[in-house]
C-alpha cells in the first residue's frame, strides 16, 4: 500500500509488532440483573486480540475502522488505555455496528445489525512486511467490503516473511450469507501459516470431516492448528509433533465466556512471537513446546472466564 499525495506517511511499527485486521464493535449483551437490559460494551473478535496482545506486553496495530459515534469513542478509549496502536484505522463518517448478544446454555449466540455503519470500511494492507504477524478473522472476513480486504491482506501475508494467523470464528445468523462465508472462511484457514479454530466452527466449515481429521489434514501443509473445546480444553496439532498434543483448561469460577476464545489466541500469537516465530513459516514444534504454549493460552483465557469483562492479565509464572 502506498501513500497518497499530500498524505502523512504511515507510523513504522516496532520489533514483534502484530497487525490486526478486522473490525471492532459493540457487543449489546444482557445485564445479570434485567434480561430485557442491555450492557453495551466494546467487542469484535479483532479488536478483543488487539486488546489482549497489547495487555500482554506485545506490540499491537489495529487496522479497523472507527466511526463517528459515542460507540465509536468508547471503543476507542478502550484499545487507547490498553495501549494499542491506532494509526492504521480508518475514520469513516458513519454509526458503528451492534451485536446482540444472546447467551444460552450451549454457548453465546449473536444477532448482528450491520449495514451502513463504519465497521467493516476497511482498506486493505499489503504493507504486511513490517510486521513480525498479522491476525485476520472476525466477521470482517465475510462481510463485505470488509472481506476483500481481509483477503488481499491474507495473501500479502502468505506470500511475504509474516506470520499469518487465522481464526476463523464461524458465525451463522440471519443477517449473514452463510455458504459465502463458509467459502471465504475456508479459503483464509488454507493460506494462514497458524489456525486457531473451535471444534464448532470446524465442523461448520468441514462437515464431511470430523475436527480432528481437518486439524490432522491442515497441519499436514506445515501449519500449526490450534484446537479449542471450551471447558473441554485444548489440542495443538504440528508437523513436528508425531501425535498432537492437548491440555485441560484451566480450571477456574466461570462469570462470563465472551472473549474467552480472544484472549486465547492473543496468548497464542504473544507466545509464538516471543519465540521468534514469526519468519514466514511455522518451525518444527516439539510436544513440550506446543504443551507450553497452550498451557500458556489456558491460564489467559481463564483470566477473562474469570471475570465480567473481556480483558486478559499475565498469568503468573508457573
């Protein structure tokens, strides 16, 4: 991506800076007290990581769009307190996107009020190189015009020394072209270098497979594919590892799930960039290692299932 005439050059990110693509929204999620009220608080996918990467001492760019609203100031003063870099985000003059959130005993369902709002008017980045990883997943990786700049960035990152990281968080809701998104979706999990994947949104993507043979299947093209099952746990799969490796979840007091998975991956991405892996390819991986890393990503994740908000902490050293 090049700059336009006139225009202040983009700000130069540091060593182990993570980009994040996608979109930041608000969550409309029902209080403890009241059912028919609503607590409107920060969400997206993409902006929860960004948050979480920047809690977690590692260097984070949110490439979304903020629009012109009190939402839009709230979420902002949100990833600005957690430290995250806003230089890339574009300003549309248009509402911000709400989700609804709908919690029930299988999980947290959501009811997306999209159009015409600043959210998903993204620009595409290809300037990717500056970056030791780049995240993409999201809703922003369906919903257009969003979702052909995911994409050009996703291929930027595959072809260039970044570590492309996928989740493709699977949605399905009235508002979305459920088959397109599947589609698109699938097409990002074979470009990204790391998938980050519930076992839900695998069998949503695959369903002729069972998720543990697309996981087998995916790293098998040298990725490294990250497993999760809620309270279940989670299951890393590697190249390098003969058989994959699984770790409980952290057992913890359960006050709230949304942003659990987030965080999880936010941990995921701070400890391979930690690691240096981060040059364009995913290193041989041994079981040790891989039972580190999600060790690692438990304990985070479970600093959010702890709690009523959706902001991650350090665990303590083990």
């Amino acid at each position: 991506m090049t700059d336009a005439p006139g225009a202040a050059p983009d700000p130069v990110p540091g060593p182990g800076a993570v980009l994040v693509l996608g979109e930041a929204l608000i969550d409309l999620v029902p209080t403890a007290d009241d059912a028919e009220a609503h607590l409107a608080q920060p969400g997206g996918a993409p902006a929860n990581v960004a948050t979480g990467l920047a809690r977690l001492a590692t260097p984070s760019w949110f490439a979304g769009a903020l629009g012109n609203d009190g939402f839009a100031r709230s979420i902002e003063r949100r990833l600005v307190s957690a430290g995250v870099e806003l230089g890339l985000c574009a300003r549309p003059d248009l509402p911000t996107a709400l989700a609804v959130a709908d919690p029930g005993p299988e999980g947290t369902g959501y009811h997306f009020h999209l159009q015409s709002t600043a959210t998903f008017q993204l620009p595409g980045r290809t300037d990717v190189e500056r970056f030791a990883a780049v995240y993409v997943g999201g809703l922003a990786a369906v919903v257009e015009p969003a979702a052909s700049a995911v994409a050009a960035t996703a291929r930027a990152a595959a072809a260039g020394s970044p570590l492309l990281v996928v989740d493709p968080n699977v949605r399905e809701d009235r508002t979305l072209d459920a088959e397109s998104g599947r589609r698109q979706l699938r097409e990002l999990c074979e470009l990204g270098q790391v998938v980050k994947a519930s076992d839900e949104d695998l069998a949503r993507l695959w369903p002729d497979s069972t998720p543990d043979e697309t996981c087998r299947r995916l790293a098998a093209g040298g990725r490294l594919v990250v497993l999760t099952r809620g309270s279940r746990g989670s299951t890393a799969y590697s190249r390098g590892s003969a058989e994959p490796v699984s770790v409980p979840a952290e057992p913890v007091e359960v006050v709230n799930t949304i942003g659990a998975g987030d965080a999880f991956m936010a941990a995921v991405i701070t400890w391979l960039v930690s690691r240096g892996a981060h040059t364009g390819h995913v290193p041989e991986f041994t079981p040790e290692l891989l039972r580190d890393m999600l060790g690692f990503a438990s304990r985070v994740a479970a600093s959010v299932v702890a709690q009523a908000g959706t902001e991650p902490s350090l665990p303590a050293p083990v």
